[in-house]
C-alpha cells in the first residue's frame, strides 16, 4: 500500500471517494431511487421502521421480514463503542460462501483480504459516528485493463434498548459480479 492508498482512523466524508489498494468506494445517503436490487426494499422497510427516530430498535427489526432472496447476503453486527469495534452477530450463508467462512462472532477487522477489512471498517465507523444510513459504492480494479467489479452495499443503524447505535444491519448488492468477487476471494461460486 502507497502513502496514497493509506485510510485514516476517519471515516470518509459522504460523497467523497476512499481508495483502499484496488478498490474505490464512494459513500452517500441512500437514495431509495438509486439502489438496485432488494436494497430499495430494504431502505424502505428500515426507514418505515424508523419514523421520526433516529434508528429503528434492534428488537423490531425482524429480517424476515425482508425478501427471502436477500437473507443470505445480510450481516448484522454490535457496536463495541470503546475502542471503536465491530463484532459480527449475523453473517448470511451467501456472504460465507462467498468468503469462504462465517465470520459471526469476530471482528470486521479479520475480514481478508486486509484492504476488504479497512473499507469495511471505515463504513462502519461512518454509520456509528454520523448516526445515519450509507450506501457505499465500491468498485474494485482487476488485474486485466478493463476488469474492474462493483457492488452496492447499504448500512443501517439500529437503535439498542438505550437509544444509542448498538447494532448496524448491512445487506450487499453483487449484481453480475458475484463470480468475479469469488476469484477475490479464492472460493467457488454455486452451481
């Protein structure tokens, strides 16, 4: 990693540009308009939750409640407020297949490869310290010329029972780059 490539203890500003080793990743407010697949959905049912709130409460945020297809590429963690962590408490099968583990119960900071870890980071700590959704876009540079892969992910705060951000729900949107993240990763898609 370059000087150039560094990621602060920050995180990124909305609307600006991080860029981790071979990935770039913009942040913003979700626009429910401007999110594809289930995360449009998704948005719908958190904010409809929310109300005037700040967050929804944990306790009421039901994934069942959320399109069947789109459980597996769900994580939920907890806020570990002092130091500043983030510790998996649900990490769908498709993002276990896709990884090739399941990560609940660790870290986001063991996420491999490291880069994926301090993007990752970084959008966490966004959502903890502004109290407030992210949809992050991220593009990610293959090696060949004209290789580079996107996926949407959208995190959602959620309330514990003191009011504070105790939990952040995260669903991830691969469209057609599902196989190209499997060879990020080393795994095998599904047949």
């Amino acid at each position: 990693m370059t000087s150039d490539d560094h990621v602060s203890d920050s995180p990124p500003a909305l609307g600006t540009e991080q860029r981790v080793e071979n990935f770039n990743s913009e942040v913003s407010v979700p626009d429910p308009t401007k999110l594809p697949g289930d995360l449009a959905v998704v948005f719908d049912y958190w904010n409809d939750l929310r109300g005037d709130r700040l967050a929804p409460f944990w306790r009421e945020f039901d994934m069942m409640a959320l399109p069947a297809r789109s459980i597996p590429w769900c994580a939920v963690v907890d806020v570990v407020p002092t130091p500043v962590d983030f510790i998996y408490r649900f990490w769908g099968t498709g993002r276990a297949q896709l990884h090739g583990r399941d990560y609940t119960g660790l870290s986001v900071a063991t996420i491999e490869p490291a880069a994926v870890a301090e993007k990752v980071m970084a959008e966490y700590r966004h959502v903890f310290e502004s109290n407030g959704p992210i949809h992050a876009v991220t593009i990610e540079i293959g090696e060949e010329p004209d290789a580079a892969y996107r996926y949407d992910s959208l995190r959602l705060p959620l309330s514990s029972e003191s009011a504070d951000i105790g939990h952040v729900f995260a669903i991830n949107e691969y469209g057609n780059s599902r196989n190209a993240y499997h060879r990020l990763f080393g795994t095998d898609p599904p047949l």
